[in-house]
C-alpha cells in the first residue's frame, strides 16, 4: 500500500520534465548534434568514427535520463564499446588515408541530397510536434519502481510476451557470426600460386644455382634485409639483394666495404686493456700485437 | 519542455544519418551514417516507452541493437571482402556483384 502511495506521488512528478532533465538535455542534444554533423563533415574516417562515439555517448546518457538506464548502459557497453571499436578496427585494416574522394559521381547529387534531408528533417519534426504537441506522457515510474525495476522487467517481458522474437534473435546472431566467418576466410591453398615443397626442391636443382642465395649482409652498423652482402674485394653480391626491398645506399656501407676489403682502420688489439694503440705505435719495442696492427 | 523534444532531436538525427548515406563515399562512414540513423529511431523508441508508461518501447530499442550488432559484424566483414579484391573502400568503385 505504502509502495503503491509512493508511486502514486512519483508519477505526478515524473509526468512532466523536470529541471534537471532539460538542462541535461539542453548539454546533450547539441552535442550529439555536434557529433552528427562532425561525422557527416569529416574528411578522415577515424576523425567520424569519434564524433559518432560522442553522439552514441550522448544519446546513451540521454536513454538513462528518460528512464532508461538498462538501455542506456547496454548503448555506452555495445554500441561505443563494441561496435565502434570494430569500425575503427575496421577502418585500420581497410586503410584509413583512404579519405572520400572531392568529385561529385552525379552532378549536383550533394545538393539535392542536402535539400531532401532538410525537407525530411522539417517534415517529420513538424508532423511530430503537430501531433504530438498536446500529449501527456504517462512516465515509467511504475514499471520502474515496482517487480524489481526497470531490468527486471525488461527481462519478464523478453522471456515471456518476447520469447519468440529473442529466440530468433539467438538464431540471427549465429547466422552474423558464420557469415563472417566464411566472408572472412581466404583459401590460400585454393589459388594455385603456392607451391608445394617439393616443387620448390626440383625447381631449385634444375636451376643454376642449388645452394642457397647469399644472405643479406650483416655487419655491426646494420643488419635488415636492406643491407646487401659485400664480396671479399668490397664489391657488392647482387644475388644478395632482394627484388621487392630497397636496397641501402652503397655510400652508408662505405665504412663496411673498406673494412671488408682490408684498406679500412684495423681493429686495436688492446682496446680493452685501457692502454691507447696510438701510444704503442710510438714505441717501436713492443710486442708482436703492435706489428700485427702496424702491418 | 515535453519529451516531444527528443522526438526533434530523433528526427534532425536520422535526417543527418540519411544525408550522411546519401552524400558520403567512403563504405564504412556510409555504413556509420547507417548507424546514426538506427540509433536516432532507439531513441524515438525510448522516447516513445516514455510517453506510452510502457516497457515495449524499451524492449524494440534492445531488439535493433541486436539487429544492428549483426548487421554490423556482416557488413563490416562484406566492406573488407570488397576491399581485399578491389584495393578500395569507396562505394563508388564497387559497381560489379562479381570481382
């Protein structure tokens, strides 16, 4: 009886907006607006996905003030959370320099889309406030406050006067996820280009060349497949350079090629002794290290 | 304030979404647009519950967000499928079923 009395009272209230919401609405409906048109305006994909995330964030907060909070949180969760991160998933894989193109396809098509959008917008708002000028709205104090609240009846109702349409559910999202899946699949044996192994093996004794091609050069300033391996007279193996890599500037590897073909600076035998190689070289009475490095 | 104004707010987003549909020619923002345009209807719908004091509203905006995970999932999936054999996302490349 109590309950009943407070919900009597609760509903008058909530009968009508209060404060509170239109100043949350009054913040909240220009910047999802905002987020719109900044989705509809922006020349990067990524850039709209964002303004979207912020109109979705908006209308989610927007869901919780009109006594709405299950759905509200399964918006910020689902929509923000989820599907926005797929789209910028989406977006990285798919290229995201791959900006709208300036030309128009059909000529004045922007225009006349632009003028049906306003006469849409101007249509159903004036229609809806026509009709919907003098309405009282009922509120959902009772259904919210009354059987546990607002999720737990959202739940009686899906799984009793909803079940058939939540069991199609169920049936769709298992369909979404197998297409995907076979979208999403690529048979790379199905092609053709691969070779098998045995293949490449009689190809490569037929060829020319049945060792191994020279590896990319590694030396103590660089070791990417760029760099390409020096032969013992400092020229450059070419069958060491990659088709596809740009290989590295022969003048980066100057110091590598004088080293490979000996006229380069001879490592110092006592480098790690802390004596100095230039102080050695002065005193001709020394070991059989300084001779080696003088040679 | 009535919650009519939400229903201006709905309406001024779906008609953003539908111009976005219309004017934009990357696949994905086209397919975002789609997506304001699901979402502006969720909240009519809300709004809706509200006026009615029923739950039904409610339980039809959590029905198109089901609808719109799945039709997201297959349709980002049918974009990257386009682009792996055309090098392109825009809308305007795609203009054979095949290849």
């Amino acid at each position: 009886m109590s309950a009943f009395l407070l919900a009597q009272q609760v509903t008058e209230v909530a009968d009508t907006v209060s404060t509170g919401e239109a100043v949350a609405f009054w913040v909240l409906a220009p910047l999802s607006l905002l987020g719109a048109l900044g989705m509809l305006f922006a020349r990067n994909a990524v850039h709209s996905a964002l303004f979207l995330v912020l109109t979705m964030l908006s209308l989610g907060v927007l869901y919780m003030v009109q006594q709405a909070p299950f759905l509200g949180f399964v918006q910020i969760i689902v929509y923000t959370g989820a599907i926005m991160m797929l789209f910028l998933f989406v977006l990285m894989l798919v290229g995201r320099d791959s900006s709208d193109s300036v030309v128009e396809v059909l000529r004045g098509q922007r225009l006349a889309a632009s003028l049906l959008g306003v006469g849409f917008a101007a249509l159903v708002a004036a229609s809806l406030a026509r009709a919907l000028n003098d309405v009282t709205p009922v509120g959902l104090v009772t259904p919210n406050t009354t059987d546990g609240g607002n999720v737990a009846n959202i739940g009686v109702a899906l799984f009793t006067d909803y079940l058939f349409p939540f069991e199609l559910t169920s049936a769709l999202l298992i369909t979404a996820a197998v297409g995907a899946m076979v979208l999403a699949f690529t048979d790379r044996h199905a092609r053709g280009t691969k070779k098998t192994q045995r293949e490449l093996v009689e190809e490569r004794f037929r060829g020319d060349r049945p060792g191994s091609l020279p590896g990319p050069g590694v030396f103590a300033t660089a070791n990417s497949v760029a760099t390409p391996a020096l032969l013992p007279d400092g020229s450059i193996a070419e069958e060491s350079l990659s088709a596809i890599v740009e290989t590295t500037a022969k003048e980066r590897l100057s110091g590598d090629v004088r080293d490979v073909a000996g006229t380069g600076e001879r490592p110092d035998a006592h480098a790690l002794t802390g004596a100095r190689a230039d102080a050695r070289a002065d005193t001709p009475a020394e070991g059989t290290a300084t001779k080696e490095g003088e040679e | 304030m009535t919650p009519t104004y939400y229903l201006l707010l709905s309406a001024l987003l779906f008609s953003l979404g539908a111009v976005g549909v219309l004017v934009r020619r990357n696949a994905i923002v086209v397919f975002m647009c789609v997506e304001l345009m699901l979402n502006a209807v969720n909240l009519s719908l809300v709004t809706f519950a509200r006026i009615n004091g029923e739950l039904d509203g409610q339980i039809m905006a959590f029905f198109v967000m089901v609808v719109a995970a799945a039709e997201v999932v297959v349709g980002l999936t049918i974009i990257m499928s386009i682009f792996r054999t055309r090098r392109s996302a825009s809308v305007d490349d795609s203009n054979l079923l095949k290849y």
